[in-house]
C-alpha cells in the first residue's frame, strides 16, 4: 500500500493533535479523499517522518493525532549543491523536481550572461515561492524529509563572491572540461554543480568560474540540454560517490 506523505511547515510532536493547513488538509480530504482512521505521514523538513492518524475531517479542516518521529534515512551522504541558470517554462519546475528526487541539499537559481529568463523583483518572489513548492511536492513523493534549501535568482557573480573556502568541490559542467566524475574525491562539504542556461555558459562566465577555482566537469561527448544536464551530473555524482 502507497504512504501517503505530507509537508507541512508546522512543528510536530508526538501525541499532538494538529489541524493541517488549509492547503495541506484540502488535498487530503478533496483531492486524496482520505477520511477519519486512514493514515498518512506527515513530515516537516527536520529529516524525520511522523506517522499520523486522521482523528476526524470536516468541510474546512482536517485534524490528526501524530505519533513519534522516525528518523526517514533517505539523505544522501554526499552534499550537492545544483547552481542551474533559470531556464524558460516549465523546464525549470522540472530541473528543481528532479534535483529534489536525486538528493541534491541546495539549488541556487542563477542568471547567467546567456539567460534568456529575465526577473523583476516581484515576478522574482513568485517564482520562488513556486519553486520551494515544487520542491516540497518532489520530498512527498521521494521520501525525503529534509527539503533542499532554494536560494533566490541572482546573478552568478553574486553567487560567486559570496561563496567561502569550506573545502567543497567546485564544478561547472563544460563541453571541454577534462574532469572526469569517476576520478573526483569529495570531502565532507560535497561540492557544487553549476549548470548553463539553453544557450551554455559565456566567456564571462567562464572566466568567473575559473577565477573562483571551478573546474570543468565533462559527462561525455554529447551536448546536453539545460534540463538534461543537471540531472545527468547529480545521476553520476550520487551513483559514483553518494548513494552508492
């Protein structure tokens, strides 16, 4: 039988009786139709699952009793951060769907010297709020309970400055690049993948990079697409030096 899990941004404990959020207890009772003693899992992003029991639901709210916390184990111990250059549409909900499922900790929307996607602050805000929301669907679905953390859409050289030497590897993935994902040795702080937008990464960009100490990553002979690239290096990565 399929778990049924929710994200809820609520504290849980165990023996609590909790009225889901609106959202949250509309997709259980309309959406799922799940009524009083069906179980669910609820979790809140602090790594564990807590199995819940529906006590009653109603019109406009629907309320469970939670029971302890079970530590979900599903993290990988290698920490990816996936700094991808916005992309058009819906390739970028896909990109931060996928990311979420192979294990990424971080994803750091970035706007690059060929971006295409252009953000006013407002529209800016929307589209991150939207993106965590993604997120928070892809852990339901793939059995995580720590959510990747989602930066805002900066520029890549903002990204860059703010960056500190903690010993993470430093990867941009490049058609010429002459790292090989088989012969990288990861330390505890993993390492970050930056990911060019439909039309690759710039001269500038390329220059900043490597003036930060980035090296280029290289899957194989093939052209990637921005929506393909990302999850192709996170897939090697994870197999290669994660989850493995």
């Amino acid at each position: 039988m399929r778990t049924i899990r929710i994200h809820v941004d609520v504290p849980l404990m165990a023996g609590a009786e909790l009225t889901l959020p609106a959202q949250a207890g509309e997709h259980v009772a309309r959406v799922l139709r799940l009524v009083a003693g069906d179980p669910l899992t609820l979790f809140n992003g602090d790594g564990s699952d807590y199995p819940s029991t529906i006590e009653r639901t109603g019109k406009r709210e629907v309320v469970v009793r939670v029971a302890a916390g079970q530590p979900a184990g599903t993290e990988s111990p290698l920490r990816l951060t996936l700094a991808q250059a916005v992309a058009r549409g819906e390739k970028m909900d896909l990109i931060m769907q996928k990311a979420t499922e192979l294990g990424v900790a971080r994803i750091v929307p970035l706007l690059t010297e060929r971006s295409e996607v252009k953000l006013d602050a407002a529209r800016a805000e929307k589209r991150l709020a939207h993106w965590r929301s993604v997120v928070a669907s892809a852990c339901e679905q793939s059995g995580r309970a720590r959510l990747p953390e989602v930066l805002g859409a900066q520029p890549l050289q903002a990204w860059l400055d703010q960056l500190t030497d903690d010993g993470a590897l430093r990867l941009a993935l490049l058609p010429e690049g002459t790292q090989n994902a088989r012969d990288l040795r990861f330390g505890p702080a993993g390492g970050s993948l930056v990911i060019g937008p439909e039309g690759g990464l710039g001269e500038r960009d390329i220059q900043a990079l490597t003036a930060h100490g980035f090296a280029g990553l290289r899957l194989g002979p093939r052209i990637l697409r921005t929506e393909t690239a990302g999850m192709a290096a996170l897939a090697a990565l994870q197999a290669l030096h994660g989850d493995a």
